[in-house]
C-alpha cells in the first residue's frame, strides 16, 4: 500500500499516480520493483487485448 498524502493528478504535473510515485520517489526499492511490474502486467495485458481485436 501507498500512502500519498495528496494527489496532484491532472493539475498539471502529474499525468497519473504512476507518473507521480515516480518523479517523488518516495517508494522503497522493492515497493519500486512490485509497482513496475503491475504496471508492465497491465500494459501487456492491454496490448493482448488490442491484438484480439
């Protein structure tokens, strides 16, 4: 679990949490390794579903 204690999404700095997460590092590096990870799951499992189209 993050705990963030705000949320700058779409003000202008930040395009998302992962994007925010990332440029604050402020995340432990196997906090760092397991966010990656979803991360690149859920883009492969977007990508998957684009070629099924």
């Amino acid at each position: 679990m993050i705990n963030m204690d705000r949320l700058d999404i779409c003000d202008g700095h930040y395009l998302n949490l992962h994007h925010q997460v990332r440029k604050e590092k402020n995340l432990s590096p196997r906090l760092w390794v397991a966010l990656e990870n979803e991360v690149m799951n859920d883009l492969l499992k977007m990508e998957e579903k684009e070629i099924e189209r």
